[in-house]
C-alpha cells in the first residue's frame, strides 16, 4: 500500500466536489458522474426510505482521490438489471438471509463501464489493492451476504476474479458505427428484406404527420422534460410497476447536467406525442428512457432506434446502448455482446452452489451470443460469426 493512503467512506457526495470525483470517472460514461449520481441523492431516489443506501468508498493519497467505488447497501433486488432472485429464494428456503447485501453499480442503470473508478494512471488491480480488503471485512462484519459489482468492464471482472468473485456473463445488444457516412450507408449493411422494411417503419411516420425533434443541452427545457417525466412514469408504470425516478430527479438533472442529454421528442398537430431521454459521454451515446400517449405505428422504433443511430452517425459517437432487453434491437442492426457481473457470496456453501450454476451459466451465455449473431439481419455480422464457428 502506498505511503499516506486513506481509506475513507461517506454516506453522501456532498462530502466530495464534482471535480474531485469526476477525475476518477469513466471518459465514456455519464453515468459514472458526480452530477448524475448526486442528482439520485437530491432528489431522494436513493437513501432514506429506499432500497438502495449509498457509501462510497474512497482511497486518498498525498495526490488527492486515488480510487473510489459507488457502493451501495440493497435492500432487494429491483433497479439491477442483474438478476439473482433464484439466488435470494435458496438463501430463504435454506434459512438465510439474502438481504441486505453490498453493490457496486449505478443505480437503475444497466449499463456497461468502468466501476472501479480511479485516476488516469492507476489500474483496475491497484484500486482493488486499497479498497477491496477493507470492503469485505467491513460488509460481512456489517452482516451483509455479499457483494455484487454490476456492468463491470471485462477487465475489472478478470481482477475481480482473481480475488475469489465469480464472474456472471449476460447480454445485451449494442449498436456499433463502422465508420457510416449517413443512415442510408447503415442501411447498406442489412440483408434486403430488413432493409425495405426498416424504410417503411420510418415512412410510415412521415406520412402520419409526425415529426421527430433533436434537442440537446439548453435546447431542452422544463416543458420538454415534464412531456418525458410523463411518458417514462406510464411506460414504467404499465409494464414494470412503480418507477424508480421522481419528476424531481428530472429537474435537477437538468440543471447539472444538460450538456450531456440528448431528447428525441415526437410532435404532432403541434403536440408532444412521445420522445426519448438520452445522456451521451465520449463517443457514447446511451438510451435510457421511453414514452408515448398513445400507440402510434413505429413511433417506439423511430425515437429509440433509428432517430438516435443518425444522431450517432453525424456526430462521430461509436458506440449507442440502447438499454436492457434486445429483440427488436437486434432485428434493427444491433448485434448481441456479452456484459460482466462480479459475485462475492459469504457463506461457503452458498457461494459454492453459486460459483457452479455460473459457471456452466457463462457456457451457455457464450454460445448464445454466438449462435445469435449467426442470424443477424447486419450481413458483416453473421460472417463474422460464421468466421469464428470455423
């Protein structure tokens, strides 16, 4: 361990200025952000009487802020996109208790990057060299079942894993620019009948008399992010239950944060009919939420996908996560790629029981991903993937 270095917990970013900790912060990712992360504590979608109680760790030397993990003490499993409700259930058939349990993530956010946040020199090993040994001695003392880092770089999860995590593969689908000069050249890269049919979907928009509007940083205003508070609480609450978001989140998030959103919003008739809510960092581009006031044909296509790919397009962004789920994304040209969970479980033979359902669940995780890709509507993707089966 370096001379001088502190370790340090805090229940609350007040504690720490948006300059400090944004030198530890991911260059590709928003979400790693001071802004982003103290908007959740403002505006109480964390803490208090919420399921997720934030503690960050943090190691100082005589630099300044050397490492730093977004921890955070959970008191069920919603908001994750990692899910481990079998796991909570065999924990409670066998007598234990699953909750509460340690997670290093960005809360109700399912999106891949750096967790291990630490300055430009410092590597994800040295981080975990000052942070990792005090975190697990004080969340079993704590009485917590594990610990769980979610959404990790494939580089953090191989460090991870050399300190006795588990590492879990899933998936999601990420869109990927190769380099397009315009929609049309993306076009150019599906097999023909997708191709005549994704030109339908966006015709059939136009010729409804809809119009999709781009708007970033002091484009947007309140009305604009009173229209998507709307439609993203009745998309959650019409398919996923109660939102995890408050209007008040929206509106400080704003404030601190304008010049990394990006809004798709559809008008009609002079209207607002539904649009999408955005954040971009780097040469990332990240959809997050979605709504509408009514079913319109394709409209769900046009604001999540096709809209935003030739935002991405002009604008030079390489990469456009589109979020959780995938089906649609992956008939819309974005292929299927693995992401990385780490699993730290404190009871030997729970964690034993564990470690062997991972283990044959990243087999088939793999395959899956493989096979997938072999029947992707991108051309260059499914000889990709027929050039790695050989």
């Amino acid at each position: 361990m370096p001379n001088k270095t502190q370790i340090s917990r805090i229940s609350s970013l007040n504690e720490i200025s948006a300059e400090e900790w944004n030198l530890l912060g991911d260059p590709e990712n928003p979400f790693s952000n001071h802004e982003f992360l103290y908007s959740l504590e403002l505006s109480s979608c964390v803490g208090g009487r919420t399921s997720w109680h934030p503690e960050y760790w943090i190691a100082e030397d005589e630099k300044g802020i050397h490492s730093s993990l977004p921890f955070y003490h959970k008191y069920d499993s919603y908001g994750e996109y990692i899910f481990d409700h079998s796991w909570a259930n065999f924990f409670s058939q066998n007598g234990l208790s699953y909750y509460p349990k340690g997670l290093v993530a960005y809360p109700f956010t399912p999106v891949n990057g750096k967790k291990i946040l630490r300055r430009n020199n410092v590597s994800a090993e040295e981080a975990l060299d000052l942070l990792l040994p005090p975190l697990l001695e004080n969340a079993k003392a704590e009485g917590l079942s594990g610990i769980h880092f979610l959404f990790l770089e494939e580089e953090e999860a191989k460090a991870l894993e050399k300190r006795g995590f588990a590492t879990r593969i899933t998936h999601q689908f990420h869109w990927k620019n190769r380099g397009y000069t315009g929609f049309e050249n993306f076009l150019g890269d599906f097999r023909s009948k997708k191709r005549i049919q994704i030109k339908k979907e966006r015709e059939t928009i136009k010729e409804s008399g809809i119009k999709i509007l781009c708007k970033e940083d002091k484009e947007i205003s309140e009305k604009d992010m009173d229209s998507i508070y709307t439609f993203y609480t009745e998309t959650y609450s019409r398919k996923w239950g109660s939102p995890y978001l408050n209007r008040k989140f929206f509106k400080i998030i704003l404030e601190k944060f304008s010049q990394n959103l990006v809004l798709f919003l559809a008008e009609k008739d002079g209207d607002t009919i539904g649009g999408t809510f955005n954040l971009k960092k780097g040469k990332k581009l990240y959809g997050r939420y979605w709504g509408s006031s009514s079913h319109y044909p394709f409209l769900h296509f046009e604001c999540c996908y096709y809209a935003p790919i030739e935002y991405a397009i002009k604008n030079g962004f390489e990469i456009f996560e589109a979020g959780a789920q995938g089906e649609q994304k992956f008939l819309r040209g974005f292929p299927a790629v693995p992401t990385y969970s780490s699993h730290f479980i404190f009871h030997d033979q729970a964690r034993n029981a564990i470690e062997r359902f991972l283990e044959s669940e990243r087999m088939h995780m793999q395959e899956m991903i493989k096979e997938t890709n072999l029947s992707s509507p991108l051309k260059d993707e499914a000889l990709r993937g027929e050039s790695e089966e050989q």
